[in-house]
C-alpha cells in the first residue's frame, strides 16, 4: 500500500503553501554551487505541482523570493531570475494544457524587465484557466505586504470610498496581494527550519504547519504525501470546541 492511497480525498486541503527550503543547503552537502541547487529546485516544482492536480488541490502557493532575497549575493540572484524567466516560457504549455492558473504576489517591479515580461506573459496566457490557481511569491515580504494594505485603506477612506468604523476583517483581505485567493489549510517547510519567515503572516492565522528535514531538491511525492496525511489527522477547530 502506497502513501496515495491512503489518502482521504473527502479532506484534501484546498489551498496549499509552501516554503521551498534548503537548495543551497543541499547543493553545499554536494560540493556544488548554491544555483545547483535553485536548478533543481524547479524540477521538483513541477513534481508537487503534477502531484497537487492529480490529488484535486485547487490552489497551490509557494514562496520562490523574498524581499530579503535581494540581499544575497549578485551572481546568485541573477542566476535565480533567469531560471524564473526560463521555466515560465519552457513549461508555458504544459499550465495550459493542465488549466493551470499562474499567478503572483510580491513586487514584480522589483524584477528585471525580462523575468518580469515572461512572468506577465504567461499570468495573461493561463488567467482563464480554472483547475488549479499556482501562485508564486516573488520579492515578497509579508510586512511589506501589510505596510502598503493600510496605506491604501487610509488613502482611500480619505477619499471617503469607505468609514473607518466599518473596517473590518474582509476589508483588509481584500487590500493584501491575496484577496483573490482562500486562506491557507497548510503550509510545509522544507528544509528543517521551524518558522514563516515573513510569508503570509495575516493569512496564515489558522493554518495548519507542517515542518519537515527534508531540503527542497530532495522533497519528493511521499513527503508531499506525508504532510497531506499529517493535515488529515489534524482536527481544525478554528478557535471553537467541536
């Protein structure tokens, strides 16, 4: 008996994150380049992305770069951005023909204009599709995120668009880079460290978090089975008593 088949599709996990950690740190254990390990980062990307249509999960968001990404070393970063540029035009096809939705939250002004061109080219060529909404976090920062979702509802109950006395929790939802996506059921961290890091921190409040050791280029279908498995036994009370 296999892992997948263990599964309860009747508590699959509608909206999935996940933390892609570990490249450079596995790529180090192999005497290569940290980029090594980013090149082989998204060949498993399109591993849980495959595993994530066949188990019926309608939203997948993984957290590609940070804000504080920019401060890595030059040759690192170029190289990450051009891998990004390359893989949205190589697996173009293979979003559309699976009714894969790409999408984004983060900065995408704080890109090259190339990455950022092949990004927007292919967001446009797959927005109608409806399987599942595959969405990366690029030069992203949850405090970031927040800082500008008050400045615009300042900015816009000063243009008396709303009062103040109505905000609520929806309001401020639908000024995140997220308002167009359910709130997280889980989040996996690969990679063995046991934090959020700046990402989706408003979203997350009730999410389920599943850490595990395995680095990002090692995370294979039985471990994205094992975290599904783990959400299943998990009893989801949302601050209430059942």
């Amino acid at each position: 008996m296999t892992l997948f088949s263990e599964i309860d599709y009747k508590n699959i996990p509608k909206h999935v994150c996940i933390i892609m950690d570990g490249n450079g740190r596995w790529a180090k254990i192999l005497g290569k380049k940290r980029t090594f390990g980013h090149q082989k980062g998204i060949e498993v990307v399109k591993k849980i992305l495959e595993e994530s249509l066949k188990l019926g999960i309608e939203y997948l968001t993984l957290f590609a770069f940070s804000k504080e990404n920019w401060d890595r070393p030059t040759p690192e970063v170029k190289t990450i951005m051009k891998l990004l540029s390359k893989s949205v035009l190589k697996y173009k096809n293979t979003l559309i023909k699976n009714g894969v939705k790409l999408n984004t939250i983060g900065d995408l002004n704080d890109l090259p204009l190339e990455s950022k061109n092949s990004i927007e080219q292919v967001k446009e060529i797959t927005n109608k599709n409806q399987k599942i909404t595959l969405t990366i976090a690029l030069s992203y920062s949850s405090r970031w995120e927040i800082i500008n979702s008050i400045k615009k509802i300042i900015s816009d109950c000063q243009k008396n668009k709303f009062n103040i006395k109505n905000i609520n929790e929806k309001t401020v939802n639908n000024y995140l880079c997220t308002n167009n996506l359910p709130y997280p059921d889980l989040l996996i961290r690969t990679g063995g460290e046991k934090r959020i890091s700046n990402f989706l921190l408003w979203q997350l409040a009730y999410s389920e978090l599943y850490f595990c050791n395995t680095n990002w280029p090692d995370f294979e279908k039985k471990d994205f089975h094992n975290a599904i498995l783990e959400y299943q036994k998990r009893e989801r009370r949302f601050g209430k008593i059942n």
